[in-house]
C-alpha cells in the first residue's frame, strides 16, 4: 500500500465525517404562534449543540493533524497499521450518530456520557494505531519499551474523556466543556503544552 | 505538514460541504387533491431556496479558488495556519445548516438573517486565515503592516453582507440576492474588480 | 490554478454527488399487518427508483469520464473553466435532489420531466464548459469555429434529453428509460459509437 | 485515463460510502415516560444494527484495500476496467441503503436477505472487474485460463454471502454474523489465509 493513496483514503474519511456533523444538527418545526414563528428562540435554544459541533470538529480536525504528523514519520504502511486505522476511521466516522443522539435527547445525562464514550473509543483506537505504527517509527521494541514513549500527551485524552463521563452524572454541560478542552489541550502548540506538563522531557 | 495534504483536506471539506448543501432542499409532500399533486406548483414555490443554494455553492466554490491562490504563494504551513483553517472550514461546513432553516422557515426576515451572518462568520474566518498566512507570504510585519495589504478586495464581503442582514429586516429577498451579488463580485475576474473599484492599485 | 487541484475538487464533487444518490433512495415504513412487514412488497414496488439511481449513477459517472478525457488535453486552467466548471458541478451535485422528487412523487410525469431538465441542465453546462475550454486545446477561434468540431457525440445528450422530457408527458417510464440510453450511448467505446453514427469522421 | 485519478475518484466513492452508513442508523425518539427518557434502552436495542455498521464498514474498507493492491498491478487503466470499477462503485454506494432498510425493519429475515444481496452484488461485481482488470496484470488469456487464478481467495465471499442469505430465513441475526465472518476472512493477512486453505499456491 503506498503512503499517498493510504493518507488520502485518510484524509477523505476525516474530512467527510467531520463535514457531516452538522447533517445531524436540526432547528426546531416553525411554531406559528410565535414572533418569528420561533426561529431565533429555537436557533438559541440550540447552543449546547453548537458546542458539541465545534468540539467534535475540533475533535477530528486535530485528530486529522496529529495522524498527518504520525505518518510523516512512519516507513512503511503495514497490513495492520492498514487494519487498525479502519478501526479508527470506523470510530471516527461514528461520531456524527452521538449527535444525532444530542440533537433528539439534549443536553442529558445519557447523551453526554454516549457522546463521552465515542470520544474514548476514538483515543483508545488512535492509541493503538499508534502502538501498532511504532515499530516502523522506532524499530521493533517490547511492548513496555512502547510504553517509553508514552507522555501525558497521549494520557490526557484518555483521562479527560472519563473525567467528562463522570462529570456528565451530575452536570451534563460540565461534560462538553471537559470534551471540548481536550480539543483545546490537543491543539496548543507543542510549546506550550511542555510549558504545562513536561517542560524537561522531549516530546514524542 | 505538507502543502499537498493540507490542500487535500481543505480541498475536501469545500466539495463535501458545497455537494451536502442540496440535502437540504426539500420537495413539499404530494397533495393528493392537487393537479400534479402539487408537484409543478411545490417546485416553483422553492425558487427562493434555488436562488440561496445557488448563491451558496458559488459562495464556497469561489471561496476554494481564491483559498488555492493564497496557498499557492504561502510558502509553508505553520501551525497557526492550520488551526485558523480548521476554524475556515468549521465555518463552511456549517452553511448546509443554514440551508436547512431557510427549507423550513422560508425566506423570512430571521432566516436571511441567520444565513448571513453564517456568511459573515465565513468571511471573518478568512480574513483571519489570511492575515495569519500573510508572514509567511510578504516576511513577517506589523499588525499596522498587514493592513497595508487590505484593499476593496477585502472589504467587499464583509460590507456585503452586513448590509444584506440589515436590508433582510426590510426585505428578506433583497438580503439573499445581495449575499449573491457578493458572491458575483469574488467571482468577477481580477481585471473586471479593478475597473470596478481600484483602477490605480495593483491587485493583491 | 494547477490542474491537480482543480481536478481533485471536480473528482471530489463527482464522487460525492454520486454517493449521495443513495441517500435520497426510502424504502416504506414497516406495515403491521403484512407478511415481511411489507418489506419485499416495498423494496420491489421500489424499481422504478432503482433505474434512476442506475441512470443517474451512471450519468455522472461517464460525465467524470469524460471531464477526465477533456481536461486531459487542456493545456492550462483558466478562470473562465474555473466558473464555468463550478457551474457544471452545481448542476451535477443538484441531482440528489432530483432524484427526492422522483422518490416522494413516484414516476410521475412532473417528476420525470422535472428529472429530464435537470439532466438537461448538466448536459448544457458541460457543453458550454466544452466550448470554454476550447481555445486551451484547439487554440484561439471563433464561436463558428468551435462548431466545426461539433459532433453527434456532442448532440446525443440534448437531443435524447428532449426527447424523453417530451415522452415522459406519455409515459414517465419511457422518459426514463430514454435518459439511461443515453448514458449507455455515452459508456460505448468511441470505436461503437463511430459505428452507430459518424462512422467517417475522426472522433473528437 | 492516469491511474492516479481513477484511483483518487474510486477512493473517494469508497470512502463517502464507508461515511455515509452512520447517517442511516437512527436512536429512537425520546420517551417521556421511561428513565433516562429510553435512551440507554433506545441505544443498546440497537446493537444489531452496530454489528451490521462494523460488518459493513469493514467490507467496504477491506475492499477498498483490496481494490487498491488489484490496481497496483493493473499496467494500464482501458476503458472496459473504467465502466466496470463504475458499477463496483454503483453497488458499494448503495450499502446504506441496505443500512436504512435494516434500520426500519430491524433484524428481520426479509432485511437481512437483502442485506446479503447487496454484499453478493458487490462481491459479483469485483469478480467482474478483477477478471475484466486480470489481462493486463496477466497478459491476454482466455476465459479458462482466467479460472486458473481463481482461488479459495475468490470464492469465500460468493459462499459467505450465499450461506448468509439462506441462514437468514432461520436466523436472521446468524445471517449478519456470516456477512462479519467473510469480511474478517478477507481481513486477515494474506499469510494466515493461506495456513487456511491453501498452503502451496503462491497468493494472487
């Protein structure tokens, strides 16, 4: 498999699963009774979904960045690296579905913490691209030596994303701030993401 | 990152969005008692939504044009650049959105309103993908520097649909075909904008 | 404009356009009472809309054919093709939409003939980005010209267009099936089409 | 017609059709009167219908990279290879309808009959192009000699999909579990296939 027709396949299901969120998105019926028969009332009722647009953009924009960054370094595309990033790509494009389920449920416990979970498979599957991609980066190594490498860079989405589950039983929006500040902390500049939390190590 | 694939997930995003816009549209049901069960009649009613889907794929169609000539003289994508064009992108993505309350509510003062200002934020957006692309095409200036650069060119879209959301108060129909007028002038070729307003300046 | 990234957003709408056919395809809601739920029943009553899906498929698909093997002799892209092409795929990513008509009103006269001018619609927008892109193959000439290389091949698609707008007044069916020969006229090998009707002139 | 565009509209047909299944997956609307308004009840009831999502992405995607190690060693992309790869991708983006019929009647014998004939259809039509795409890998050869490459490999999904098809009318959900099976058989590397079943032939 050359890299080029791999990254574009890539890049095409990120692009269009992150072009399809807002499919998902949907303003309430007019209701004629109402001054402007409700639009601006139900387009503002709507703003914890605006939220979770952005947040899930920004979510698989920087996803898209950082699998950019990790290919650039990998040799050689793999048949597993070519089955893992499926199960990634297959996660990924899952995520317009959490919005559906935001849009018909709102801001409910159930629907953050499903929002939340889609999240975490996503990190978990990025995780294991990442594991399996290694080898081609640094050469064959045990699977602790993999965890050599391993830097709050790649903890903090799994942390934060149960952090938002758990937050989401008592405070739902809590959630989706917590998920969109993981999209914040993934697309601060390396700088100054080792300003917060690893100013000595090199970052991976 | 490279130009190619950055281009490649922008390019993507331009052509998902502008092709999901016509998901929006949608027929009136059959009425069975009708002629043609209200078919013909159902069509024409939507010409207002043809004249907005139009103006909208032009919108972002001309907006992937003048994007490829400004990444054609940027010389490398910094990280700042991929993040504002996230932010361009998210924008753009969301104009099917838009599509989707001008189908239900019609053209109504708060529809044409909210299609605009969608319109402004994407031309917000650009403004600032491109005053921050600007360094790595002209060598690094002041923030007085980069408006040295700012021509009609710039100002057209901004004062556009400005005034487009104003005259939707008045007029909804007037606010579309100024949002479409807006679109004609980006898409007129550089010689033609120069008569138009800048005989004197060369064009940036 | 390179032609690499003027291609890859004009294979992008095709291929988009294509895929979101389907989306616009509904099987009927389950009825209760019966057998299969009326699931088989349903899926066959469906055929009608399985032929467009094949007639339109195939349309864009040969039209992307096509789009290649003319863009495959322009020597360069100019700003006229960069318009007139973002016309031709406005017209071509309007079609999902046509084919929401033919599922909501069945094969009814209108929605066949509202199908036709639709196809008819692209047939002209790629004839006139045809004639656009002329002078960048031929070199310069005038509009007299540019009819000397005008062949059957270039007249097929208007013609067969009419003429099944006009049958469908008769028969939707018949109006179909005109509009999916013309695709396969245009799917035969340029050595087939000679035979059947310009078997002395060289094919343009 | 340059490999590379044929390529790069094939990747984009596969990877919109991958994309596109989530959209016909629907939760159920909220139910005031239950906990959680249904919604953990609404999203677990659905697991049939994520199993037939993996099952689905996943033939998709495995074609998509057996689609692309075929055209790596395709010479050259005729005309008969362009019209056949069309109808490959004419099958393929009409998975999510299958996804919407499953989506409506739940994991039912007539659904999942249908979801099989849609698989058998994609599986038919790769057959076709591999032997259409198979002279120039091979050079000219008759029909029997196409057949002398034809292995285990070939076959599995024809049987897959058959066996499925006629498990559905007892079992519907064994049905789904057979079509998962096949696309995993095709998943595994080449190297385990052949432990499987067909130890001393080099691998197609």
């Amino acid at each position: 498999m050359s890299k080029n027709r791999f990254e574009a396949f890539s890049d095409g299901v990120f692009a269009i699963a992150v072009t399809l969120l807002v499919l998902e998105l949907h303003v309430p019926d007019p209701r004629p009774g109402l001054p402007d028969a409700g639009l601006t009332q139900g387009l503002l009722a709507l703003w914890p979904l605006y939220l979770v647009y952005a947040a899930s953009f920004a979510t698989i924009g920087i996803m898209w960045i950082n699998h950019h960054a990790l290919f650039h370094n990998v040799a050689r595309v793999t048949y597993a690296i070519l089955l893992f990033n499926l199960l990634l790509l297959m996660m990924v494009a899952f995520l317009p579905f959490s919005i559906e389920v935001l849009s018909k449920f709102g801001l409910s416990r159930g629907a953050v913490e499903f929002n939340g979970l889609i999240f975490l498979l996503i990190g978990i599957s990025y995780g294991v691209l990442y594991y399996v991609a290694s080898p081609t980066i640094h050469g064959p190594r045990t699977f602790a030596g993999y965890f050599t490498t391993w830097t709050w860079w790649n903890s903090v989405g799994f942390i934060g994303y149960f952090v938002g589950i758990v937050l989401a039983r008592f405070s739902p929006l809590a959630g989706i701030i917590i998920y969109a500040l993981v999209a914040v902390y993934y697309a601060l500049p390396a700088a100054t993401r080792q300003l917060l939390n690893e100013p000595s190590k090199p970052q991976g």
